[in-house]
C-alpha cells in the first residue's frame, strides 16, 4: 500500500478523482442558481399581470334627434387583463368607450354587435355580452300636465284633504312616437302613510301613466317635483240661532233686551265642533248705551273652537234700555 501510494500513478489517479469531484459540485450549484433564477423569473412574470371586471357605460352611436331607441343596457361588463399598472390605471380612469353603432340602421329592432374602442393595445378584453336587442322608433317631445297621485283612503277619518301644490305644473315627456301617444296622464307620485292627520310636504317621482294605469317607457323632464298636500280637519256648516248677551261697560241700575231679525246664521266648523254647537253666543256691547238704539254687531268664530266662519258676519240688534 505505501509503495502504491508513493507510486506517480497512483497520485495521477488521485488527482483526476478530485477534479472530477469539484466539476460536479461547481455544475450543480450552477444549476441551482439557474433554477432559482428561472423560478424567480416565472414568479414575476405572473404576479406583473393582473385581470379585472369593469361596469362601464354603454353608448349608442344615433341620430338622438330623430329617433329613441329602447331595449339596451345602461352598463356592459368588460374585463380587462394585462400589465398589472396598466389594468390599474385603466380601471380607476375608464379612459375608453363601449359602444354600439346604430347609424345607417331602419326603424324597427335590431340586433346590434357592442364594440371597444380607447383600450391600450397591451390589454386584452371580454364582454359579458357581444350583440343588444334594440327598437329604433322615430321620437316626439309633448308637454303634459302634472297632477299628484296619492292613496286617499291614509287619510284619518274626520279628515279632508286641500288642493295639492306642486313645484312644477307640466313636463316634457319624450320617448317613441307609439309610446307618447298611450300617454293618458303624468302623476307625481306621493307615498303617504296611514291615519294622516298632518300636512304633507316631500319631493316626489313623477310617472307618465296609460289608460290602464301602467308606466309607460318615456324620458320625462323633470323627472321629480316637491309636492305639499294640506290635510285639515273636515268642516261642515250647520244653522244654528244666535244668543245674544250684553258685554262691555254696564250701569248697575239699569237692564237690557235684545232683538234681531235674524233668527239663524250657518256657522261652518270641524263636524266634531258643530256637532256640540245649538247656538252662536253673540256679545252685544252696551258701553254707552243709555237710550233704546239699534247697532250693528259683528259675528266672531274666535270665541267657539272647530269654528272657520260665520254667515252672515254682522247682524242688526235692536237694544232696549230699561232703568230700574
């Protein structure tokens, strides 16, 4: 063994061992750092792209004033991928338009093929839907009248309800010639509660209505209005005799009597108000008064609660003073 070992051979094989061992242990950290390298590489690449779904708004290409088109969406979902930045950006500004040409088409429907234009040529995009269902018809503009539409039967019993005032008296209803033309009414619609016994004051949508009562697809302008709806106590009249009593300054020795050819006046009050009022009490002032006269009295509704008014308002009293 020492002699092999001394031996020129034996170091050359030797020698050849080691270097066969280091160029396989540089080529495998070779190959490692190379994997890992790759493998970094893959991971940027696929966290660099990103993909995204944008509800953008969908815009017809037609002459607006001549015709009204119906049956489209408002929004079309488009989802973007690409650059992961560039998505981004995209997103947050919506700088490109999703439209469907209707230029060069007839009356009538129509199927429509949507179309993307704006988008980066780095990006690429799908639609939730390629092709609208639309119905070009020719367009009219009318003005309407606008009246309020609210349940009556909310108000409290005992209850009536003033006229209503709105914030504007007509609109402009535009839409397809065929659907202005069903147009029987335009309400602004007013939600009450029940047991109303308040004043209602709010701001209302307004509906253009069919005969039959249904909502018709118009564009109306303005499409709101304040809407107050007074709601008071009912009144009622009722005739009832008057009483007539002495007021003001009188002399301790001295007496009076009243007559008037009126014998009933129609009081108009809540009905709860009339129901307990049989008659009018009516003061009759005597300060001064020393001799038989006849004055003119006024009627006053402020000393009877319920009570708005008196018919006739003034009566003629005839006075007797008698001296005791």
């Amino acid at each position: 063994m020492k002699k092999f070992m001394n031996s020129a051979w034996s170091m050359r094989l030797l020698a050849l061992l080691c270097a066969l061992v280091l160029f396989a242990y540089v080529n495998s950290s070779k190959a490692n750092h190379t994997s890992s390298l790759l493998t970094n590489s893959s991971s940027t690449t696929a966290t660099s792209n990103r993909s995204v779904s944008i509800s953008a708004p969908l815009e017809l290409n037609v002459n607006s004033t001549k015709y009204f088109v119906t049956g489209y969406p408002e929004k079309i979902k488009v989802k973007i991928a690409g650059p992961a930045a560039l998505v981004t950006t995209t997103a947050n500004t919506q700088n490109f338009k999703v439209y469907a040409n209707l230029s060069g088409l007839s009356v009538g429907r129509h199927s429509v093929k949507i179309q993307v234009d704006g988008l980066n040529k780095e990006l690429s995009y799908s639609l939730s839907q390629k092709y609208i269902q639309v119905n070009i018809q020719p367009r009219r503009t009318a003005n309407y009248k606008v009246s309020a539409d609210f349940n009556k039967s909310n108000v409290e019993s005992g209850y009536e309800v003033g006229t209503p005032r709105l914030g504007t008296s007509s609109v402009k209803v535009t839409g397809a010639v065929n659907e202005v033309s069903k147009v029987a009414k335009v309400v602004a619609v007013v939600n009450t509660e029940k047991n109303l016994t308040r004043s209602v004051n709010q701001q209302a949508m307004i509906e253009a209505l069919d005969a039959n009562g249904q909502t018709l697809n118009v564009v109306l302008t303005p499409s709101t209005t304040s809407v107050y709806i007074p709601i008071k106590q009912a009144t009622d009249t009722k005739k009832v005799a008057v009483d007539l009593k002495a007021s003001g300054k009188t002399e301790a020795d001295t007496s009076y009597s009243f007559a008037t050819d009126t014998k009933q006046v129609t009081v108009t009050g809540t009905k709860a108000a009339l129901a307990k009022l049989d008659k009018l009490a009516v003061d009759v002032d005597v300060t001064d008064v020393t001799t038989s006269t006849t004055k003119t009295v006024d009627l006053s509704s402020s000393d009877e609660d319920g009570v708005a008014s008196v018919s006739p308002s003034s009566i003629k009293v005839k006075i007797t003073v008698k001296n005791d």
